[in-house]
C-alpha cells in the first residue's frame, strides 16, 4: 500500500426483520460520505459492503478499487486467527486455558501458567512493542514464539491489558505444535476451505495472486484479504455461526469469544484510550447491554480495513 489510508469496510447490520434494509434505509449518504473521505485524503480507493440476513444491502466501490482489490488488512487479520484457533478449540485440539506450558515445557518459568486465551486478549503480560522476529520472513513462526517467551514479561500475566501482536504470535505457535501444522496449513483448512475465501492468506506484503505461503505469517496483522472475501466471514458471524446453513462455529463459542476480558484489569496500553472498549478474543468490545453482555464487536486494521 502507498497510503496509510485506504479504506474497505465490511460491515454488519444487524437488525430485525428480513428484507426490509432497503426500504428502511437512506443509504444514499453512506456514498456520499464515503466519496468525500476518498476525495478530501486523495486515497487509492475505498470499498464498503453492509450486510444482514445473509443478505448484502450495499455494495460499491470507489477511486480506483473494483472487484477482487486485495488490501493488507493489518489487525483485521486478529478475528481470522482467533476464529482459526476456535475451530481447534471446538475439535478439542486446543483449549482456551490451555497454558503455554503443556507445549513449550522449557519456556521460562514465568511465561508458562499463561494461557491460549490470555495471549489472544492482550491479557498475557507479554511485552507489547513488537518483537524483531515478528515481521521476519527468515525464520519460523516456532522460532519467533520461542524468542518471543524468552523476553522478560512486562506485567504479570492477567492483570494488565496491553495491546500488542508478540503473545498472537506465541499462541499461534502453540496452534501447530497441538495439531503438528503449519500455520498455513491450519488456515486453509480451517477457513479457506469451508468458507470458500478466495483471495485471503498471510503474506500481506506479497503482490502476487493465489495464496502465498509463510514461514512466519503475523499473525495479530499480517493477512491480506478482499472486501467479499472478509465479507464471507462477518456473514457467518452474523448467521451466529452458520455459514450456508451448516455449523461452522457455535453460538456458546461466539459468545465465548465475545466476552470482555479486560474488566477489572488496568489498561496498560490501548490504541483506542478513551473510548470504553474493551477486548474479547481477537475482537474488540465496542458494546454491552444492562447486564453486560456482548452485543457490538469489531476488529479494525491500521490501514482503513474496517470489520
């Protein structure tokens, strides 16, 4: 990308009564707001996609982007891990408080009560300023969540939320040591596959088509994906878990997902302070009704790609 600013956004609505968005909504403004944000920051182009009920109620493209514009969608890329490692939860390969220990048993002492849960919701203790191995695409994602453990940890794991993407990288490491997979591999298979995403993989800086291997993906932001593609996956969350009338995931582990785990925890570091958000697993917490419950997530990227 030659501009920070380059927006897709893939939004859900989520509202009553099939069929009645058109006529319920002016969304006549929705262009005439996203061409002025195109217009005012000269960006390459912008993509906005508004779905409920299975349905798509708009679609349109801007400046430049068109049909299949694949984007480095940064921290959007942290849903698509936590979903990964749910489907493996689901199947029993991993558990949400699974410590680090039972698959790095020679980590340092300190980092091994840390659970697969905690490294997914900034939780962990684990230093947040990005490790030198995150972004090396010479070395292994096994070596990089070695390296990252071997830090010292800046807060005692469970008492501090710090935003970051080195504990994402320890827990996807802990994902192919349970499965004896590559990170890639687990993706496909995972979401790739079932959700039949077409143009999605964890090279985000690759310019070529296909799905691009890596030996080290990011894996709190190093995905590149497509309006459609991203768009497939927030329609299965909005079915509550079923995509094309099939479980992909359940309700009971969306909900579990979609639990605010930063309550009571102090806000060490945040890149929406000030904001009342809080953190699930991969997805922020934008809001909750009377009893506390869940009812608006996101997970936004750096570049403008707006889940």
């Amino acid at each position: 990308m030659t501009r920070a600013l380059s927006v897709l956004l893939a939004l859900g609505l989520a509202v009553a009564s099939p069929g009645l968005a058109r006529d319920r909504y002016d969304l006549v403004p929705v262009t005439t707001q996203t061409q002025a944000l195109v217009d005012r920051y000269a960006l390459p182009g912008a993509s906005v996609r508004l779905a409920r009920d299975g349905g798509v109620v708009y679609r349109r493209h801007f400046g430049g982007y068109g049909d299949g514009q694949r984007v480095a969608i940064a921290s959007a890329s942290k849903w698509l891990s936590a979903l990964t490692l749910a489907r493996l939860v689901e199947r029993g390969q991993l558990r949400w408080d699974d410590p680090v220990g039972r698959y790095f048993p020679d980590a340092p002492a300190a980092t091994r009560a840390i659970t697969l849960a905690q490294l997914f919701s900034h939780t962990s203790g684990i230093a947040n300023d990005d490790a030198p191995c995150i972004s090396d695409r010479n070395t292994t994602l096994q070596a990089c969540g070695r390296a990252i453990l071997s830090m010292p940890l800046a807060w005692t794991p469970g008492t501090a939320f710090a935003y970051g993407g080195n504990s994402m990288q320890v827990a996807g490491a802990m994902a192919e040591v349970a499965t004896g997979r590559s990170w890639d591999a687990l993706f496909i298979a995972e979401m790739v596959q079932p959700l039949g995403l077409v143009a999605t993989d964890w090279t985000a800086g690759a310019v070529a088509n296909g799905y691009v291997p890596n030996p080290n993906p990011r894996i709190g932001g190093g995905a590149r994906s497509t309006l459609d593609d991203y768009g497939r996956v927030l329609d299965m969350l909005l079915a509550g878990g079923l995509h094309q009338g099939q479980t992909f995931l359940s309700t009971q582990t969306l909900a579990t997902m979609a639990l605010d785990r930063t309550t009571g925890l102090v806000i060490a570091a945040s890149p929406v302070a000030g904001y009342g958000y809080g953190y699930g697993i991969g997805q922020w917490v934008e809001a909750k009704d009377a009893q506390g419950a869940t009812f608006r997530v996101s997970s936004p990227g750096a570049f403008g790609f707006t889940p």
